[in-house]
C-alpha cells in the first residue's frame, strides 16, 4: 500500500461495526484518482466514511458529502477534521431525495460521484436496480458543468459492465447531455477478477464526462 497511500487523505481507524468489515478498501483506487481530478464543486453522494470526498478534497473548491446512515455521516466529519479539511461539509440525506432537490433548484457541480449500495442483490431484483441506477445517473448528469465529471459506480455482480454502460446511455440521451466515457474502472489491484469468475468483476467505476 505504500505507494498509494502517499500524499493521501487518511481515514480514521475504522470498526468491525462499520459497514464492509469498516472500509470500502475494493475503491481505494479509485479514490485517489478521484483526487487527481477533482476540482471546483464536488458532490459525493453515498459518501461512507468519505473516501471519495476527502480525497476530492485535496483540490476541490468545496466538497458536500452525504450519506443516508448517521454514523457514516459522523466518521466523515472526523475524518475531514483530522485532515484539516475545512472545504469538505458532510450532512445525512437520500442521496435520490437530495438529487432531486439538487436539479430543481439548478445547482451546478463541477464533479459528482455516485457510489450507491448493491441494488441487485437478487436477479429478480434486476429491472428495480436498473431503474434506480438510470435515474441516479440521469440527474446527477443535470447537475453537471459544462465539461463536468461523473464518477459513477456500481458494485452490483448482476449488474455487468455492459449493462451498465447501456443504462448510463440511456441516462444521458434522457438528460440531454453528450458524454465521454474517459475511464473505466474496476475495483483495486488488489481485488483481481479471476478468469471464469465473472461475478469478481462486480466493481464498475466509470469516469464520465459531460462535453457541453
Ligand atoms: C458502497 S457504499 C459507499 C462507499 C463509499 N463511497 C466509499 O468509497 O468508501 C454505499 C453507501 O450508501 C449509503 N446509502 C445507502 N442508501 C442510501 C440512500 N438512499 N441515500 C444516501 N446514502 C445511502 C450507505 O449507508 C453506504 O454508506
């Protein structure tokens, strides 16, 4: 880990309490370059312990990070005070609840990252998940800045990359946005996907980009 933790906003020790056994170490990547291109506004919703906001943080203008459970809430507050990260402000919400406010009152971000929970933890679950995954995506692409980022995740196996990327399409024809797939992610190094497991590859992390 040496290497990436370098330079890196750090987390507080996490507990067996927490959600994930205390930290999303499959997005560790991710979140550092998240770090490296953030910038202006950021909002990072499903934020947990803030791994993607803190990071944002480094050089973003101002971070808001929500999550829905109140001790996620608490320990990304920590974890910015402990980093002396005055930019970054943290409050509970659903993250749907909050887009929605957020694209009615015409707020902009310069960067928005989604990181919802597994929504297809079941197959019959699959038409519910792609719903909630497009309608996620397509107001948080309303929110964006002309040449703004979308970093736009999706931990659900059920859910394969192809699927993935064809929901996020069709949630940019329904924003009206053109965008630009700059990356796609997957989990960490060190969460490799074994050939002939397809279901290890259930991490997708798309780097998105609104042109105009
Ligand atoms: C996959 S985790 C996020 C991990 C985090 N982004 C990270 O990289 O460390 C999903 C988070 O979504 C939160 N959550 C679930 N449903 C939510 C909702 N409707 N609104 C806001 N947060 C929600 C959970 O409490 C959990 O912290």
């Amino acid at each position: 880990m040496g290497a990436l933790s370098r330079g890196r906003a750090r987390l507080a020790g996490q507990s067996a309490r927490d959600q994930k056994t205390g930290a999303f170490l499959d997005q560790l990547e991710n979140h550092l370059r998240v770090g490296e291109i953030a910038r202006g506004r950021v909002l990072d919703l499903f934020c947990y312990h803030g791994g993607f906001g803190l990071q944002a943080a480094r050089h973003a203008e101002q971070v808001l990070c929500i999550d829905q459970d109140q001790g996620a809430v608490e320990r990304a507050r920590q974890n910015a005070e402990q980093n002396s990260l005055g930019n970054v402000s943290v409050r509970a919400g659903n993250a749907f609840d909050e887009l929605r406010a957020a694209v009615e009152s015409r707020q902009r971000y310069d960067l928005v990252i989604l990181d919802p929970p597994a929504f297809a933890k079941r197959h019959s679950a699959l038409a519910g998940a792609r719903r909630a995954y497009k309608d996620l995506n397509l107001r948080a692409l309303r929110l964006l800045e002309p040449g703004g980022i979308l970093i736009s995740c999706s931990c659900s196996a059920r859910v394969t990359a192809e699927m993935f990327e064809e929901l996020l399409a069709e949630a940019a024809v329904d924003a009206r946005r053109r965008v630009a797939i700059l990356e796609r992610r997957g989990a960490g190094r060190d969460h490799p996907v074994l050939l002939g497991v397809p279901e290890t590859g259930y991490l997708k992390c798309f780097v998105l980009q609104a042109l105009d």
